[in-house]
C-alpha cells in the first residue's frame, strides 16, 4: 500500500512538473524564430536537444549574430551538466531488458534539471524511476508541442521584434535560471563574474564568444 502511494506521488509530481515547465516551449519557439530559425529547425532542435537553457543560449547567440560553432559550444557547455546528473541517476534507473543500449540512449537523453529533481526526491528506487519516466513523457511531449505552437504562432507576425519578441529568449533564459541564483550566493557571485567577463569582452570578441569566454569565471570556482 505505501509503495502504490509513493508511486502515485511520483506520478503526480512527475506531470504537474512536466506540464509546468513544458510550456515555456512556447517562449522558446517564438524566440527561434526571432533569431531567424524556420518553424521546422526550431521544432527539430526541441526534439534533438531537450534541454531547455541549452536551447535558449544557443537561440540567444544566432540573434545576436554569432558564429554558429560559438552558439553550438555554449550550448554543449550548458548542456554537459547533464552528463554529471547521468551519473548519479544511472543507479537508481538501472536500465535492463533486451534492447539495454536503446533504452539507456532513450534515458540518457531524457536525464535534464527538472527529470532529475523528481527522480532524487523519491523515497524509493521504483518510485523514482516513476517519477522519471513520468516526467520525462509528459515535459517531452508538452515541451514539443509549445514549441511548435509558439514557432508556428511566431511565424505569422512579420518582424517578431517590432512586438518585442527578441527578448523572449533572454527573459525566459534568466527566467529558468533565477530559482539557482536565489538559493545559493555563490552561483550569484559566479554568475555576477562570468557577467562581468562577458561585458568586457563584448567590445573585442565575435558576437558568441563573449559568452564561452565567461566559463573561465567557473574555473576560478574550481580552482578556489
């Protein structure tokens, strides 16, 4: 009985989860299409990437004019802190069956912020593998159909910018951030240097690399 209660929270964590945050797509499609991505390559990079402030950073670099390569490994470097989640959540998922190797690609690429903060708040390793798979559907489908839905929507207005939609991707980026920044003063201190190194640059470097550039406000971190 207590473990069908926990596996029923899981679900019920798992979609309120999925279908809050999955429908910030719709600020990611119109953002897409803002920085000059069609309706098809804005769709294709939600269900390829999955990874919301990935996906921002590298929208937010094309607007600005940036290298694609640039726009391309920032994002990869925001992305890679979902390689750490993997290993701590390879664990408690325990892939098996007899397509193991598909299964752990099909995990793996669903192992984001908001998969991740269900999953560990399970009591239980079924019920966090509920939580997971729960959430995983659910932000995955609400998180594809936003996107086309605000693409699709985007496309029709002309000039997105003449409306103000070029700072979509900006505001929804802080907006996906801010709950880090508010619980923890370091990551405000290193967000406030990586910030500070960016601006500097800003002036010197291609639109993009400013942004690469400020990662070595983490390494001061590290090495402290």
């Amino acid at each position: 009985m207590e473990e069908t209660t926990s596996r029923s929270a899981a679900v019920r964590d798992g979609l309120g989860v999925g279908l809050a945050v999955g429908l910030s797509g719709i600020a990611f499609g119109a953002a897409a299409v803002t920085a000059g991505l069609s309706v098809p390559q804005a769709c294709v990079l939600s269900l390829l990437a999955f990874t919301g402030a990935s996906q921002f950073a590298l929208t937010g670099a094309v607007a600005a004019g940036g290298d694609l390569a640039a726009a391309t490994l920032g994002a990869l470097l925001l992305g890679g802190r979902n390689t750490l989640y993997g290993l701590r959540m390879a664990d408690l998922l325990r892939v098996r069956g007899q397509h193991r190797f598909l299964g752990r690609l099909l995990a793996a690429h669903g192992v984001i912020d908001e998969t991740t903060a269900v999953t560990m708040a399970q009591p239980d390793p079924e019920s966090a593998r509920t939580g997971f798979v729960t959430t995983f559907a659910s932000l995955y489908v609400a998180w594809n159909l936003t996107t086309l839905a605000g693409a699709y929507g985007t496309s029709f207005l002309g000039d997105p910018g003449v409306l103000g939609l070029d700072v979509v991707g900006p505001v929804a980026f802080l907006a996906i951030l801010w709950p880090r920044l508010a619980e923890s003063a370091e990551l405000r201190w290193l967000a406030a240097g990586a910030a500070a190194i960016a601006l500097c640059a800003t002036p010197f470097l291609p639109a993009g690399v400013p942004v690469l550039l400020s990662a070595v406000a983490v390494l001061a971190v590290m090495l402290r």
